[in-house]
C-alpha cells in the first residue's frame, strides 16, 4: 500500500513537471555555430555596475539546445516585478557562463531584455550572431526599447568604431579615435536622454562604457544620472549611477569653476591659476606629456598659431606636463616652439595633486577658462580648439 501510495505522489510530481509551462522558449540558428555550446545561459546583474560586465552576474539557470535549435526554461524566476536578465551563449571551451563579451554588437554573445512574472517570452536568434540577429516574438513596449537600443548601437558601432576595433593605428591617430569614441558613446546616451523606460535606459548608460569609465562624457553622464534620479529617486540602479557620475567623480564639468590651483612653474617657483586667469580673457589650461605624441603635434600645429595670433588680446595657455624626466619635458618644450607660454609640472608622472585635484586620468585634456575660472569648453582639438578660441577672443 505504501509503495502505491509512494509511485502515486512520484507520477502526479512528474506529471505537473511534464505540465508545467515555459517562461522562455525559443530557437537559434545553430549553423555556423560548431564552435559554440548548444547550451543557453539565463544570468541576472544584480546591480547597476553588474549590467554588461563579465563574469559579475548571478547564473540563474541553463538550458540545453536540441539538434533542431530548440530550447526552453521552465519554472518562473523568483521575481515579483519586472527585472532585467541577459540571455547568454558560450563558444566551447568557456568555463564561465556570465563571460559577456562588448567587442562588437555584430557578434557579442548575450542580449539584455525585460523578464515579467505575467508574459511568455519566445525568442529566435543566429547563435553566432546572438547580439545582433536576437528577435522576441510581440514584444513587450520594454523590450521594444531594448531591441532599439540594440539596432542604435549596431549602427554607431559600424558608423563610428568598426574600423579602429583590431587595436592598431599610429599614435598621432589617437584622437580622431577618441572622437569616434565620443560620438559612439553620445549617441547611446541620447538614447537614454529621450527613453522613457528605466531599464533600456540603464543598459544605455552602460553599453556607453562597460567599463564604468564616464570621464569623456562626464556632462552627459551626470544629465542622464540627475533625469532618472528625479524620476526614480528610490530605485537602486538610479541611486548607483548617481554614486558613480557624482560631481566628486567626475573631472570638472562644464560650467563649473575650476579651484584655485598653486601650481610648480617651469624653472622653479609657483604660480596660482587664479592670478592667470584675472590677467587674461581667456585661458587654455592644457594637459600634455613629452611622450604624448598627438599632444606634440597639437603644440606645433595648434597651440603656437593661436598664441601668437591672440596672446596680445588676452589669450594665455597654461600647459601642466605629466613629467617625470625634467630634460625630456624640456627637450619636449623647446622642440615644439611651446617655450612661448607658461608650463608647470610637478614631475612626478601621471600620479600627482594635479590630476588628483581635477579628478583626471586621460591626457590629451584640456579646459578652456574665463578670467573667473568657469569651465566655458573643454577636451576641444585640432580644428574644434582653433574655432572656439577664434570666435571667443572675436567676441566684445
């Protein structure tokens, strides 16, 4: 009796597991795909920071793909609301299910979206093209956002980084590769500028720099962290990016005043900047190094030209070196026809008050300043720089 009893309970178990219904399901297209493990990985970043990023995500579950691409996961994930989890693959030979990779949306091996206790997610995709080929079945408006997003950023990517992606290209190319970042990175953000959902939004912001590194977009990052702090002041993601691009983390932002700076002049003594700016209309504080090479060329084709056409009028540049070798920052100095404005350096490398004070890390930098201090401009080059002084030292 007990033994009927036993199989019973057993048949009816397995039966309302047979029964039960999948939340995700879904088909990917496996040829081509010899190198990939027909598995599909269900990970969850439980944090702003953890969007993205690899190896941080909790793995929530695992599901296998038959020969025919088929896959499905049963069993809801424990959440009440709305959340937002990657569906991930691996190429074989991965020892870690939450590797994400960001190297080029083409070919990038997860795809964020909006999971909800109420809907049925079915999903198809090329599983060597996950990013790129994912489709969800009548989307949700959420995850319609999401596969936006993902078309804006296959556009940019090929609009603005496809070509610079195997890691060459002379130094003297350095930025032009940096306002091809730039302008990749802003159109992300505008992205998160005009969605009006959280979660895209967050993905956005992250995608934009997977690194959590936001210094060239500083006043962009802060305008996105202020809108979604003031229209989800409770949520965590919200309060996390608000800690991240906090005005403390971030180098001084436009339309801020820079401090009063006491600065180690170039053949000893000291200067302060606030002095500098009072005797100037306008002032250049520019962040170099001798071995910077788009920095010599910008000294040579840039800097001098304006100095010399508008150093009368009011218009200074205060160079501060990244120097640790006195002969080579002069060397530098004097090769360059820089000799002609004021230089300071505490020569101690790129770990120094200066760039502590200003929260700086990536040089070629620069600040473009009234005689007050405010920060009118900054990181402007070539061209931008030559426009911007042109029309500023023209203006009463």
């Amino acid at each position: 009796m007990k033994n009927l009893f036993l199989v019973s309970i057993i048949s009816v178990l397995f039966l309302q597991s047979c029964s039960q219904e999948a939340w995700l399901s879904g088909t990917l297209n496996l040829k081509g795909g010899g190198d990939w493990k027909p598995m599909v990985y269900l990970v969850y970043p439980e944090k702003f920071e953890a969007v993205a990023q690899s190896f941080v995500g909790k793995v929530l579950d695992s599901a296998q793909v038959d020969e025919n691409g088929r896959f499905e996961f049963k069993g809801n994930p424990a959440f009440q609301e709305p959340v937002l989890l990657e569906i991930v693959v691996q190429k074989l030979g991965e020892k870690y299910p939450n590797r994400l990779l960001n190297k080029n949306p083409e070919t990038d091996n997860y795809f964020p979206l909006i999971y909800n206790p109420d809907n049925h997610l079915t999903i198809d995709a090329d599983i060597a093209h996950f990013q790129s080929s994912f489709s969800i079945k009548e989307p949700s408006p959420k995850n319609e956002a999401m596969l936006e997003l993902r078309d804006l950023r296959l556009t940019a990517f090929k609009k603005y980084l496809e070509g610079q992606q195997d890691g060459s290209g002379a130094d003297e190319d350095l930025l032009e590769r940096e306002s091809n970042q730039y302008g990749y990175r802003k159109e992300l953000i505008d992205f998160s500028d005009t969605s009006e959902e959280l979660m895209p939004a967050m993905v956005a912001l992250r995608w934009a720099s997977p690194e959590g590194d936001y210094e060239r977009v500083a006043e962009l990052a802060y305008a996105q962290s202020r809108k979604w702090n003031n229209v989800y002041p409770e949520h965590p993601w919200a309060k996390e990016l608000a800690s991240i691009v906090s005005k403390e983390n971030l180098p001084i932002l436009i339309g801020n005043t820079i401090p009063d700076l006491q600065l180690p002049i170039k053949d000893n003594g000291t200067v302060n900047l606030k002095e500098i700016l009072e005797e100037n209309k306008l002032t250049l504080l520019d962040v170099w190094a001798s071995w910077c090479a788009p920095c010599r060329v910008e000294n040579r084709n840039v800097l001098v030209p304006l100095w010399e056409k508008f150093n009368t009028e009011g218009f200074q540049i205060m160079a501060y070196g990244l120097e640790s070798s006195e002969k080579a920052w002069n060397n530098a100095i004097e090769k360059d026809g820089a000799h002609r404005w004021l230089h300071a350096s505490h020569l101690q490398g790129d770990q120094n008050p200066f760039m502590e004070t200003l929260r700086l890390k990536t040089i070629p930098a620069n600040f473009l300043l009234n005689e007050e201090g405010d920060v009118l401009a900054k990181n402007l080059h070539g061209q931008d720089l030559m426009d911007f002084v042109n029309d500023y030292m023209s203006s009463p």
